[in-house]
C-alpha cells in the first residue's frame, strides 16, 4: 500500500509576512508619530458566530517544529492555551487542535537595534530598526480545512 502523501503549507516566500516599519528620528524638531486607526475586531476570515470560530480552533492540525542549530535554545518547546500545557519536541510531528498552532505562530518576538548615523549636514540621527522572527518556526504537514492556508498568512501578516 502507497503511504500517503503530506501537504506542505504555503512557501514563506509567497506569503505576506509583516515586518516592523523602522522609525528614524529627525536631527531638529519633534519625533511625530505615525497615525493610527481603531479598528473593529474580527477575525478576518468571515466567521459569522463565536461557535464557529471556536470550533475552527479545535479542529486537528498536523505540524512539525523545526530544529534549530541553537545550543541556547531547548530540544523542547512548552505551548500552551486557556490552563492546557503541551510539551513538544522539535522534529516530531504532531497532531493537536488549531488553537495550539496559532500560538506557536504567533510567538515572533521583536528584536530593536538603535544605530546612529551622521546626515548630509553633519547632524547625528538615530534610526530604530525592528526586526521579528518566528521563535518557534514549523511546517503544517496536514490541515483538511480549506481555509487553512488564509488562517494561516492572516497569522504572520500580523505583528
């Protein structure tokens, strides 16, 4: 018998993957910032009830965490959701409920960097640079629900 064959998860490439906008401060005047709009929550993927979302978060999801070259960081990873703990290895593939995936999706800590640099009238100017990355990154082996792959860019669009 043929051993079935695991769908992979989109290619980081093609998905929109957020990334924190750098602030530079001027060499005179105040620092303004950026606009910002208050938004309704939604989960943007047209749930018409909180039953159906909370369905849609328990549903399996079959995933792999990868190892990582990184003596400092843990063969293990601990995950948890609403009192429930998981303790997962790296390089094993499991089968658990969506809402477990997301926060191992969601976990992308921001690293700041604060370089300073001279403009073109001689003026120091300091710019932050943000960078953020998956801490935990992994591959989805297996999701039956066909909006699985919007859930999942919809996750790592965000910051």
């Amino acid at each position: 018998m043929a051993k079935p064959r695991l769908k992979r998860s989109s290619e980081p490439a093609e998905m929109n993957i957020h990334k924190p906008k750098d602030v530079v401060f001027p060499t005179t005047g105040p620092v303004s910032p950026e606009p910002t709009l208050i938004e309704k929550a939604t989960d943007g993927l047209g749930f018409k009830s909180h039953a159906k979302l909370l369905a849609f978060a328990e549903e399996p999801v079959t995933f792999m965490i990868h190892e990582t070259s990184d003596v400092n960081q843990s063969r293990y990873v601990q995950v948890g959701n609403n009192g429930q703990n998981k303790w997962l290895f790296r390089g094993v593939p499991y089968t658990l409920p969506r809402k477990f995936v997301e926060q191992l999706l969601r976990a992308k800590p921001v690293s700041i960097a604060t370089p300073e640099s001279r403009d073109d009238d001689g003026f120091r100017t300091t710019t932050i640079k943000k960078t953020s990355a998956m801490l935990y990154p992994l591959t989805i082996l297996e999701d039956k629900n066909p909006i699985s792959k919007e859930w999942q860019a919809q996750i790592m669009a965000e910051g």
